[in-house]
C-alpha cells in the first residue's frame, strides 16, 4: 500500500474521530441539563413555596403560583401526560441512562479508531523499508 493510500485512511479516520467527538459534546450537554431538571425537580418536590419564578425563554422568567405539584410531561410524539415529581424523575433517570449507553458506543467506536489508526501506522512504518 502507498504512503498516500494510509495517509487518506488516516485522515478517514479522523474525520470520523472528530464526528464522534462533536457527538459527544451533545450529549454532555444533554447529560449537564438532564441534572439540572432531576435537582430543580428534587428542590420543587422539597420547597413549600407557593410561588417561584418559571423559565419564560431565553434567561426570561415570570412569578408564578404553584397550585399543584403534578407536572406535564413530553413522553413522546408531542404527548404530554401528568406525572408527579417522582414519576417524572424516573422518566429523567431513564433518558440518563440512555445518555450513559451512548456514550459508552461512542467511547467505544473512538477506541477502535484509535487502535485502527495505531495498526495503520504500523504497517506503514513497516512497509516504508
């Protein structure tokens, strides 16, 4: 094989690498604001404040009075359902476990193309004499 035909598979290969890793800054991303709902709902579900600011949009918030604890809830397809706080924080602990999962494929994918890389340059090391 040709020093350019493992120089285009290397660069394949990072192509591939940086996909992975702009992927994974999403799910951080996702991971980082699944949290911050699981503590906000654990702070509602603990407060006996009949009053807290709600998210408007944009870093926009309005007072609001709390009437009841229970929650809508986007279970999918624009579905919502009612759900208490400790439902909806199974549900959160569900879509945190599958952030988990895929971030375990994607370390595992980079690990391989690392090991490719890493076989790749080798042979070319190899075959350079």
């Amino acid at each position: 094989m040709a020093n350019e035909e493992y120089l285009v598979k290397l660069m394949e290969l990072e192509q591939e690498t940086n996909r992975l890793e702009q992927q994974m800054q999403v799910i951080e991303q996702q991971s980082v604001e699944l949290q911050n709902i699981h503590l906000g709902l654990q702070e509602l579900n603990e407060s006996k404040e009949k009053e807290m600011f709600a998210d408007f949009g944009k870093n926009i918030f309005i007072k609001t009075e709390i009437k009841d604890k229970n929650l809508l809830v986007d279970v999918g397809n624009k579905i919502f359902i009612k759900k208490t706080i400790p439902e909806t924080q199974k549900v959160i602990e569900a879509q945190q476990l599958k952030i988990i999962e895929a971030k375990n494929r994607i370390l595992t994918r980079m690990q391989e193309i690392q090991h490719r890389m890493e076989d790749i340059i080798a042979e070319a090391e190899k075959n350079k004499d």
